[in-house]
C-alpha cells in the first residue's frame, strides 16, 4: 500500500492503473505464498499437537503396565511368604496342637495362595476348604501321638 501511496504522488492516474496492474501479479505470488506458509505451520502445530498427546497416551499406558506389574509381583511374593509361614507353623505346632497344624498345612494354605497369587476365589472354594479342613481334622484326630 505504501508503494501505491509513493506512485500515486509520483505518477498520473493512467500510470499508476497500469503500474498497479502490473503489480498485482506479484501481490497474488505473495498472498498465496503467505497463505501455504500458514497451511504448513497450522499442519506442523497439528502434528505436533498430535505427537504430543500420542506420546502422554503411551507414558499413561507404560505407567499403568508397570503399576499392574508390581502388584502381580507383589501378590507372588505375598502369596509366597503366607505360605511359607503356614507351613512352618504347621510343622512347628504339630508337636503340641495336632489340629492346628491339620488348619495351618491344610486347604487353607491353598485357598489363601490362591487368593493372593491369582487374585480370584470362586464360590466353591469356601466348601472345598471346609470339607478339606473337616477330613484333615478327622485324620489327626484318629492317629494322635502319644502323649509323653
């Protein structure tokens, strides 16, 4: 516009129709070279837009992996240490209380294992446990130690 200010002082109106003309070639070259460079920087924010929400998606998703991980793990080793202490409570408190050590290595180590290690009980588990718990305490009572 400044250069059409400076023409228009400069030349006739007739001069400055043609020399107008003439320029607005150049004015559309420029206007559509504006407007692709706005395209290509609207699209490169877009990706970046894009890329970042894809990578927060992943870091969620990582995060999730590795939180449900831990707890696997640490239901294995909770699993593995509740059993461990059963059976050597059961095997300890065999010399002085039979049916508590026919409780401790009985199906309850296995249904607490199960709980822990797989995450699920299922209904029948309840029956299993006491019908186990109910012929394991049948079996110590027949064949007692003898007292010394």
């Amino acid at each position: 516009m400044s250069i059409a200010v400076q023409w228009g002082a400069a030349l006739s109106p007739e001069k400055l129709e043609i020399a107008l003309k003439a320029l607005e070639p150049q004015l559309r070259r420029d206007h559509q070279a504006l407007m692709t460079r706005l395209d290509m920087q609207r699209a490169a924010a877009e990706r970046a837009d894009t890329t970042a929400a894809t990578a927060a998606a992943r870091e969620f998703q990582d995060n999730q992996n590795r939180r449900k991980h831990v707890q696997h793990m640490s239901g294995l080793i909770v699993g593995a240490v509740i059993a461990v202490a059963m059976l050597a409570g059961g095997v300890y408190a065999a010399q002085h209380a039979w049916w508590l050590s026919a409780f401790l290595c009985g199906p309850s180590v296995y249904a607490l294992v199960k709980i822990f290690v797989l995450r699920r009980s299922d209904p029948d588990d309840m029956k299993i446990l006491a019908k186990g718990a109910g012929s394991a305490t049948n079996a110590g009572a027949q064949a007692q130690p003898p007292a010394l």
